[in-house]
C-alpha cells in the first residue's frame, strides 16, 4: 500500500484516524502499532515476520546495551546489534547481487556459476534497518534510554508514516513522543495541508513526468537525439525531486496528524551551487545519518585532505549501494563523493569565488549526469545515454521531443521548475509578513507559519484543488509509479 492509492486515501487513513481519534491515550500506540503492521502486511504479508524479527532482535540488544550501560560489554552488544541489522539487509537486498557477481568472477577463470534463486526485496527495508541501527547507537552514546517496552520499540521501527519512504527519523528525534504527544488542531490541520501538498507533489508533477521520462528512457539508443536524451533527464530529475519530497511532505504531514514532529527531509537542493550544498538540501535525514554514524566515526575531516576523500568516497559508495544492489548505484555515489572531496581542494576555493549562476550551472549538471546512472539499470545503457547528451547521438530523428511532450507534461515542468525553487515561500513570506530563512532550513526547523489570515484561507482553498485534482487523477487510473521498491 503507498499513500497516492485510492485504498489507502479513502480508506486506511480515514479508519485509523477515526480509531485513534477515538481511542483513549492508554491505547493509541496500540492502534498506531496494528495500523502500521496491517498497512506493511497489506502489500508484503510474508515479510512482517522479517520485521518483527528486525523488532524483537533490536529490542533485545537494546536491553543488553542498557544493561551493559557503562561497561565493557555495550561494545560487543552494538557490534552485534549493528551485524544482526546489515546482514537482515545483506540477505535480502544483496544476495542476488552478490551471487551475480561471483558467478561473473568464476565465469572467467573456467569456474562453475554460482546459482542463486531471486530474492524478494521487503519494500523499506533499508530505511527501517537504518532506524533500527540509530536506535542502537543513540542508546549506546546514552543520547537515549533504551525502551522496556517492547511496543514502544516496535512503533518505532515500523511506524507507516515513514516505513518506507523515509524520512529516516532516529530514535532520539521522537524518543519522548512516543509516550509524550498531543494532538492539536493546529497541528493536526498543518499536518493536512502538508499531506496534500506531498500528494499534489507526487500525483500532479511526479507521475507525468515521470510518465515522459519513462517512454524516452525506454527507446533504444539508436533511435536517441540529443533533445531527446536530455529531455529525459530534465524530466527524471524533476520527477525524482516531487516523488521523493512529494513522499517525505506526506509522511511528515501524517506524522503531525498523529501527534509526531518529524524531521525535514528536503530543502530545495535544486538551487544549490555545489555538491556540498545539495547534499546539505537532498535527502537531510540520510546525509545526516551517514556523516553522524559513517563519516564523523570514520575521522571526517580531522585527518588530513587524503583521508578525508577517502572517508568521502566510503561514504558515497555505502549510500550508493543503500539505494539499490546494482553498480550503476555505486558510480552514482562515487560520483557525488568524487566532486564532494573535489570541492575541498583547490578547485572548492575557485567555485566559491566563480560567478553564482555558473556555481548553480555546475552543480545541476553534476547532479542530472549522476542521475543517469541512478536510473538506468545497465551500465552500458547509460553511457549511451549521457554519448547522446553529449552530442554523440546515432538517433535518426525520426523520435522527436514533441511526441512526449504533451500538454500535461509541459504544464508540470512549468510548475515543477518553478516550484523546485523557493519562490512560494518568498511570496508567503512577502504577503503574509513572515521573514522568509534564507538559510538552508535545520532538519528539525518547523516550517514558518502563514502569519496573515486572508493568505491562510487563500491557501487551503489552493490545497483543496489540489486535492480535489490528485484524487481525481488517481480515480482516473493515472501513471502512478512506486520508485522506492528497490530501498
């Protein structure tokens, strides 16, 4: 189940609100506990097993570590808790890529291939093994206690809001909400419109586009030009932005709905002017999970330039491999670790000294090559693909841009551009006399709020079009892909 499908909007949500809403304190973590188990089950019913494993393994080694508190033996139950969390995610996720690859290796010295039946991928369950682990490491750094009760443990893993799309919430964020919340009507309205325009996001500007990139992205590469092929990357890197946002927006706005503050999870990275900055506005709470866990224990930057890029490109090829078994993932994320440790050089001074939109020039480019990588499967597929951008085309022209780009589709790259930048806000801001941030937001800053009164109703009458529009498209069967199968 995923939340742009008429099943869960007209009714999972509206039954587990009315269950919550009418339960007393005592046993709303209860409900929320069984909404979320019912709503995994519902499109992975085999695999709730996996996660009440992942639960009952990590609230285990929690007790260990709170009873190995401050002696010698919390070490050895991390270790053991953080090897019990990557190998659930090893078996599932890298199995068949590991076979695969051994089979390639054996293959070219005259060995037998390794045969490996596929195996099914839970959906979420790198963002939920990634929670588990920070539940660990919080309590271990005692930023936390650990939890006696083990339903407290289990909401925490498996909360729907976030199960499979992230945000990333570590457990020191919602420790204390998790017996500690109120819903208020503020909060719970902030919480709508914030749904809404996660949906809008997703169903509105996502889907068609992703629906134009897909027929492109399908072509072969004689029949690729090079509009054609950088008319499919403009559209899935716009697509990817309001999927991915479009889904934290709504996980965060159900979050408030339920009493929960989670973080935030994008800050326009599209207006960035290095890779440093995207990486400060995409994806906030993996970044963050990676620098605070992988990259500061690694020694960061604290050990001269040379092992600070490799520390870097660790990093990179870890969260590359997070996002999917394949090495088109990998290149991705050495990529991205490549220009970030190149920016710490002599080259980083130069860019902070360049002129600010080619700054901005540098950073798109860098980020929509990379992206090929991340969404064409086949290495060799890809290279074709970026030759094309490149001007390398073999296309005879008789595919044209003009065949994709249908009214609805222009429409969404015209509102998709504009919106990917922080211009709503800076009007908000201006008409409703709020001052605009015009740093990038912390991942646990609040929004601003709408401060002038005739602006709020305007935007709740925009958001219930809105509403009205997704629903309606949903309705009408539309495109409505899930990228976030293979996470």
């Amino acid at each position: 189940m995923v939340f742009s499908s008429p099943i869960f909007l007209f009714l999972f949500l509206p039954l587990v609100l009315g269950l919550y809403a009418l339960a007393p304190r005592a046993l709303k973590n209860g409900v929320l506990l069984g909404a979320s188990l019912v709503f995994y089950a519902w499109g992975e019913m085999f695999f709730v097993g996996v996660m009440l494993l992942s639960i009952a393994a990590n609230f285990l080694c929690g007790m260990l570590l709170d009873h190995y508190r401050d002696g010698p033996g919390a070490k050895r139950a991390l270790a053991l808790g953080i090897a019990a969390n990557l190998l659930l995610l090893g078996t599932f996720k890298y199995a068949n890529f590991l076979a695969d690859n051994l089979s390639a290796a054996f293959s070219a010295v005259g060995l037998p291939p390794v045969h490996l039946e596929p195996v099914h991928l839970p959906i979420g369950i790198s963002f939920f093994t990634f929670q588990a682990i920070s539940y660990l490491i919080d309590v271990y750094r005692h930023e936390e206690r650990a939890r006696h009760n083990p339903l407290h443990v289990a909401l925490y893993i498996s909360m729907f809001p976030q199960l499979i799309a992230g945000p990333i919430v570590r457990y020191h964020h919602v420790a204390r909400q998790l017996t500690e919340r109120t819903v208020t009507v503020d909060g719970f309205a902030h919480g709508a419109r914030r749904f809404i325009i996660g949906l809008g996001k997703k169903v509105l500007l996502a889907n068609p586009l992703g629906a134009a990139a897909d027929q492109v992205f399908a072509l072969p590469g004689t029949e690729l030009t090079p509009s054609l092929a950088w008319f499919a990357v403009v559209c899935y890197t716009l697509q990817i932005y309001f999927d991915f946002s479009g889904y934290s927006d709504m996980a965060i706005g159900l979050g408030r709905m339920f009493g929960f503050t989670f973080p935030e999870n994008f800050n326009y990275p599209y207006i960035s002017r290095s890779i440093r900055e995207f990486w400060r506005r995409w994806h906030i709470s993996l970044s963050s999970w990676f620098r605070d866990y992988l990259y500061i224990p690694l020694g960061g930057n604290r050990l001269g330039g040379g092992r600070t890029a490799l520390n870097l490109l660790t990093v990179f090829f870890l969260c590359g491999l997070w996002h999917g078994a394949s090495w088109n993932f990998v290149i991705w994320g050495l990529l991205h670790g490549a220009f970030l440790g190149l920016e710490r050089t002599v080259f980083g001074r130069a860019l902070d000294a360049a002129w600010a939109p080619a700054r901005h020039a540098y950073a798109v480019l860098v980020v929509m090559v990379a992206w090929v990588f991340f969404r064409i499967e086949a290495l060799p597929d890809a290279l074709t693909h970026l030759a094309a951008m490149a001007g390398f085309a073999t296309g005879s022209g008789t595919e044209t841009v003009g065949l994709y780009l249908t009214g609805e589709v222009a429409v969404a790259l015209l509102i998709g551009a504009v919106a990917a930048t922080p211009v709503a806000p800076w009007l908000a801001a201006r008409l409703g006399g709020v001052a605009a941030r015009p740093e990038p937001a912390h991942e646990d800053a609040p929004p601003p709020p709408l401060a002038h009164p005739g602006l709020a109703w305007g935007t709740d009458l925009a958001l219930l079009a809105v509403l009205i529009l997704a629903a309606a498209a949903l309705a009408a069967g539309t495109y409505n892909p899930f990228i976030y199968f293979r996470f």
